[in-house]
C-alpha cells in the first residue's frame, strides 16, 4: 500500500522487512529530484528502505511507508522549523504538533510513535520525557521513514508507527566534497527578538577503502510571534523551541572491507537549550486571549534536551548467498525541565522548606546500549520464499530527578529487552499473489529498587498537596510474548493491487509517571498491573492504483489494546496514566496526479480518525464508551498540495485543514475541551544557481490566527497553557553543495 501524505516527496523504494513485523514502501513521485540542491541526471533513484531490514520489491508487503525525502525534508524544515514538525505536516494522521520541546499528546493513528535514527530507538522506553523529536539537527539527515501501524518492527514502542531518521551517506566519489547552509527566519513584523538563523556545514573525504563525513550545525530561533503580533507564550517547564539556541556535531567514518561489506561509526552529539530571557504572561479562555510572554528571568536552569549517540554497523550483501546487518549502540539522553515562577504543589516538602515556597525543577536521564542483528536469503532451491531470521537487545537505565534539591522524583529503573525474530515471504503466481508472515518473541525485564515517593504525592488541582512520601517496595516485573504478523497481497494487474494484513506491537506503559504516583504504603511493583506493558495490533485493508498520471490509494484500518494506555489531566499541569481498553480506526486516503502542465503535480490526502476507550477505572468492563481527546488522538484532517518543478526553480504551495471535533461519551469530557479547527497554507520557491540554491519560504502566508490543536483541546482552567498558533513567518536561505 502506498502513502501520499498531501505532498511527501517521492523516489523510488525497496520495500523489506524488519525484525519480524512487515512494512509497505511507497513508490514516489520523481518530482523530489527536481526540488534537489544536487545536480542529477537521474529523474529517479532507488532508496533502499533502511528501517527495513530485508530487501524486497515494494510490491512485496502488505503495510505501508512513506519516504520524506531529502529535498522536501529541507523544504519542510525552512517552512516549520524541524524534522518534527515535517513530518507532521506532510502525514495527516500525525497529530498538529505543540511548537514546543515537548511532544507530548503528538500521535501518529492515535498511538505513540516511535523516533529511530538509522533504526536506534531514541524514545526511553521506561519514563518518557516525549524529546525524542529532538535528538539530531535536520541537517544530518537524508531522509525520514515513515512506518504506519502498530508494528514490533523495532522492539517497545512504535504503537502508532516509526519515525526513522536516516543520516547523510558516506561520500561516493574520491576526494573532497560536501554542504554549505546558511539562513535568517522572522516574523513578519520584523520585530527584533523574532529574528533567528541558521548556519551548517559538513565536509566528506574519500580515500580508496577509506571515508569521512565531518559537520557542525548552530541554530539561534528567536520568539515565535502570532497572527496579532502578539508573542506566544513560554511553557517554562515542557521547554520551547522558540528563544533557544541548538548545536549538533556529527561524524561518520566508514571502512569499506570487502565489495560487498562495509563498517561504519557514526557518532552525534545534539544539544538544545533556551536563552531564559522571557517569562509566561497569562491569557484568558473566556475572551479567547493567548497565552503571551514578557522579558524576565524564569527561576532555575532554562528546559534544554542533550542527546549523545554512537553506533557501530556491519553490512555485507553477500554472506554465504545472503544479506547481513550486524550493529551495536549506546545513547544517552538528558531532559531537563524548567521552573515555574510559583511552587509546584507537587515538589513541596515541609522537611525542606515551608510548604508552598520550595522551587525545584525535574531531569529525565537516560542511557541505553544494545545490538542488532538480522540475516535474510532466498530459500536454496525454492527462490520465491524469502526467509529472515534475526535478533534484537536493548538495555537501559532511566530516572528522573529533582535538580535543585537531589531528590528522586521517578526511581532509577533497568529496563531489559531481548526478542529474537523470523520472517518468511512467499511469491506465488509470478508475484500476482505474495504470503508473508512472521513471529517475534519479545522477552522484557524491568527491574527497580525499593524507594520512597516524594513527600507530595497528589493534587487534585483543588485541595493542598497530601504529604508523608509513601514506602513501595521494588520488584523485577516482566513479560514475554509471541508478537505475530500476516498478510496477503494481490496484484492481478500491474500497477493495481489490494491487500490485508494484521501485526502486533507493544510498547511499555509510562512505568516513570506510575511509579512517582503510588500512593498505597506497602505497593509491591512485583504485582503492581498498572505497569504492565501496552500490546496492541493493527489490522488494515487496502487498495492502490498506480498507473500513467495516477497515484492512489484508500486504507482503512482497525487496532485495539486491552490494557491500553491513556493520559488524563490531574488539573495541575501534570497527567497520570490510566490503563483502559482503547479501541482505533481511521480510513486514510491519497491522490496525486501529475497534470498535462509539465513540472506540475496536484496532490492531497485525508485522514479521518475514531478513538475511543474504557472510562470504568473502578470496575473496566472492556466496553469503550468515551472518545479520546485531543491529548491522545488527532483531529481529522485533508491535506492539499501542488508542485512545481521547471529549469531552476521549483515551487511548493500546501494547505492543511484541520477539520472541528466534538469529545462525547459516557465520562462526560468537558465541552471547552472540543475542538474548532482551522486552516492554515504555507509556501516555498527556490532558485538554483551555479553558486548553490536560494530559497524563501513562508508558514501560514494568510496570517490565519487560530489556537493550537494541543491547547484547545485540554487544561480548560489553564490560561498559561492557551497558546496560539505561529503568524506568518519568513525563511531566507541559501545551501550549497561542492
């Protein structure tokens, strides 16, 4: 099944499979060449699908990947902001995302998605500080993979689908080459404090075996301005990407070893911090006045996100007749959360200070390492049937803390995974029918000390905190499953397929936002089911057309969780987990058209997205009878696009409508929580040159004022948390590549 996500470039795909769990790969559009900085002769490219892990024909599979490539990743980039934001953008089903540091509530199909950078899961699995969006500059990357669907294609996480950030390749011709980038970006007001830039570059070296990729990037973003050129609003603890500064240093050295096999080391280290220089100035709900901000000094150390990365991989297209991926990882990750001007309730603790005057502020910290590895050949003697066999480990160790006073927040937690995998895929009938099928046995440990909660441990948002911190008793919980996939795929006409399939994830519940939150004395975690692991699937049907000027596609899907998990707001700024029966469906669809205009393509796609759950949480009869809000699903929503690529400019004009939602159902969800939607168009236009590409691109060209999807749909008493959505803003570049 194909993807055409409103307007995600295209080029042409490998399909594979990965770690027991099946993906469908897109077949894209050549336009993206076009859009390219690079000269080619080339009006396609074959990419192969890297969080994939086997390599098939693209009709082989019956899921679905989209593949932003690089030319419209950086369009997308110098328009929104981040790779984050790209993706959002260009994938109906993923949530609008905040304009923060926090991606917390962003979904893809109503799930968690998974970050991976070249397929190393960036998410803690354990406490999850939702930075995972922010663990690399865009620069870095040459690609984004989009897998949709709950999936165990990567081990825990991925309910919704996976997010795989594919860095920049080695260099293929000897010598010196690489990428210059230098750009300004402001409101359209031109207001000083608005003003942001970008510089970045990175040199490649070729030697015979040899080869380096060496770069730096530094990122200033000013403040963030409405369409009443009013600024919008600072959360102080979440973090902003607005007022902040960025620095991300990246190498890759590789050592070709054979024809067919190659080493690599790719190291990152990633780090983004705000300037501090301004405080929240609250709005008001009633009369619909965002939050706004003030220069001031914000108490303690500015929200920041520092991401360390090293990995180590062995590839080789020819071990005794098949295909070997062999890797070993370590990453560490640091989440720093701001301070609020006033206590939080939470942090108080009479031991230390008079209640209601104790500042603090929290840090998630994270490491993990693991390895990975999978080996795929055809059958001897019977060559339709591909087979793949593999292994994946992951260990890591998180906690959150209390910065300013040393006091542990969320325990220290060890989180240990070990799945291995196998995968078979039959072609039949000269490929107009394809059986494809699969297991992983996921093996999880988790293990925690005994620990004592925070003297706080509650707030209801209208009585005082509840003091006296509450001893629970550590234990080694775990799990392990069968995770199971199927499908089958028909293509009687080439060009014209449909296929069904069914595949299963898992991800770990929040265990961070559990644990902090026990308030029974004596709880023993060993038998504690409220930190039991999400499992969830995702069964789809789908259809594609491909043929001449047409490329379309219509998928509806279905996935369900027993024990899934669900983020309700305590009234307090911070949410609780609660584990209910959650229930998904959606239809997505997509079109696009290369017109008679030659350069010129039309596309648009449509998301429209049901969720609901159980809301019994004292006696869960299994029955869903409440929709999800907006901190857990999106709102439906069509994309519209048209491109255009003649001689030297290229030129992008894109609309996204975000269509109204009413929440109802048997728990009563607050009416100020339902959701009006809005529309808002962006534009770009490039010119290349013999002395590289100039480019302008502007968010939200109309100036639509509106209030962001996250903000409207929660915390209806919070008017620190009403913020609006981003004016026109412009972007002023030129890239180079030598």
């Amino acid at each position: 099944m194909t993807k055409r996500s409103g307007g995600v470039s295209r080029a042409r795909v490998r399909a594979a499979w990965v770690g027991g769990t099946m993906l469908g790969l897109a077949i894209l559009a050549p336009v993206a060449q076009a859009q390219s900085s690079e000269p080619t002769d080339r009006t396609e490219e074959e990419v192969v699908v890297t969080a994939a892990r086997t390599v098939l024909p693209p009709n082989a599979l019956p899921l679905t990947i989209d593949i932003i490539d690089k030319a419209a990743l950086d369009q997308q980039i110098a328009m929104s902001g981040s790779v984050t934001d790209a993706v959002a953008v260009l994938t109906p089903s993923f949530s609008p995302t905040r304009g923060k540091l926090s991606g917390a509530g962003e979904t893809l199909r109503g799930r968690s998605p998974l970050y991976a950078i070249n397929g190393i899961p960036q998410t803690t699995p354990l406490r999850d500080g939702s930075r995972d969006g922010f663990t690399i500059d865009g620069f870095f990357i040459d690609r984004v993979e989009l897998i949709y669907g709950s999936n165990a294609l990567q081990g825990v996480g991925g309910t919704g689908g996976i997010v795989n950030q594919v860095t920049v390749a080695p260099p293929r011709t000897e010598g010196w080459s690489g990428r210059t980038l230098a750009q300004v970006t402001a409101a359209d007001g031109f207001e000083s404090d608005s003003l942001g830039g970008k510089v970045a570059g990175l040199v490649q070296y070729k030697a015979g075996i040899f080869d380096a990729t060496i770069g730096g990037s530094y990122e200033r973003r000013g403040v963030f301005y409405d369409a009443q050129d009013r600024r919008i609003g600072i959360n102080l603890t979440q973090g902003e990407t607005q007022d902040s500064r960025a620095h991300d240093l990246f190498a890759r050295l590789g050592v070709q070893l054979r024809d067919t096999g190659r080493l690599d080391l790719i190291l990152n280290r990633f780090q983004l911090e705000g300037e501090g220089r301004f405080v929240p100035l609250a709005g008001n709900r009633r009369t619909n006045l965002p939050t706004s901000a003030v220069r001031g000094d914000p108490p303690g150390i500015p929200a920041a996100n520092r991401a360390e990365a090293a990995s180590l991989s062995y590839t080789d297209s020819d071990v005794a007749g098949g295909n070997l991926v062999a890797q070993i990882f370590v990453n560490r990750t640091y989440d720093t959360f701001g301070g609020e001007p006033n206590a939080i309730a939470t942090f108080q603790d009479p031991a230390i200070a008079l209640v209601g005057t104790l500042l603090d502020q929290s840090e998630n910290r994270s490491r993990k390492w693991g390895a990975r590895a999978s080996y795929e050949r055809a059958v001897p003697g019977f060559e339709a049937l591909v087979a793949t066999i593999g292994f994946d480990a992951l260990w890591d160790k998180s906690e959150q803390r209390l910065i300013l006073t040393d006091r542990v927040w969320v325990p220290p937690a060890d989180f240990q995974s070990l799945a291995p995998f196998a995968q078979a895929n039959l072609k039949l009938f000269d490929g107009g029918l394809r059986l494809a099928g699969g297991v992983r046995w996921e093996n999880v440990k988790v293990r925690i000390a005994d620990y004592r909660t925070l003297a706080s441990t509650t707030y209801d948002g209208r009585n005082p905190a509840t003091y006296g911190g509450v001893s629970v008793k550590g234990g080694t919980p775990g799990f392990d499953q069968l995770l199971l996939n199927g499908g089958v795929i028909v293509e009687p006409v080439a060009g014209i397929r449909a296929y069904a399939s069914y595949a299963e994830g898992f991800t770990m519940a929040d265990i961070g936002r559990i644990t902090r939150a026990v308030a029974t004395p004596g709880t023993d975690l060993s038998n504690f089911r409220a930190i039991d692991p999400v499992i969830s699937n995702n069964r789809e049907i789908g259809v594609e057309v491909k043929r001449g000027p047409l490329d379309a596609g219509a998928t509806y899907f279905w996935s369900s969780s027993n024990n899934g998990q669900v983020l309700l707001a305590l009234g307090n700024g911070i949410f609780e987990v609660q584990r209910q029966r959650v229930e998904i469906q959606g239809l997505e669809l997509n079109l696009g058209v290369r017109t008679p205009i030659e350069g010129l393509r039309l596309s648009t796609g449509y998301a429209h997205l049901i969720g609901r759950y159980d809301s019994d949480t004292r006696a869960p009869d299994g029955i869903v009878d409440t929709d999800l809000d907006g901190t857990n699903i999106s709102p439906d929503r069509m994309n519209v696009a048209a491109d255009l690529a003649s001689g030297p400019v290229t030129a992008r004009v894109q609309t996204q409508m975000y269509f109204a939602r009413n929440f109802r159902g048997k728990a009563r969800p607050d009416p100020r929580n339902d959701f009006g939607g809005y529309t808002v168009t962006d534009a770009s236009v490039r010119y290349q040159t013999r002395i590289g590409g100039f480019y302008l691109s502007a968010q939200n060209i109309f100036d639509r004022h509106y209030i962001d999807y996250n903000s409207d749909t929660r915390l209806p008493d919070d008017n620190l948390a009403f913020f609006a959505g981003r004016g026109r803003t412009f972007t002023l570049g030129w890239d180079q590549r030598w």
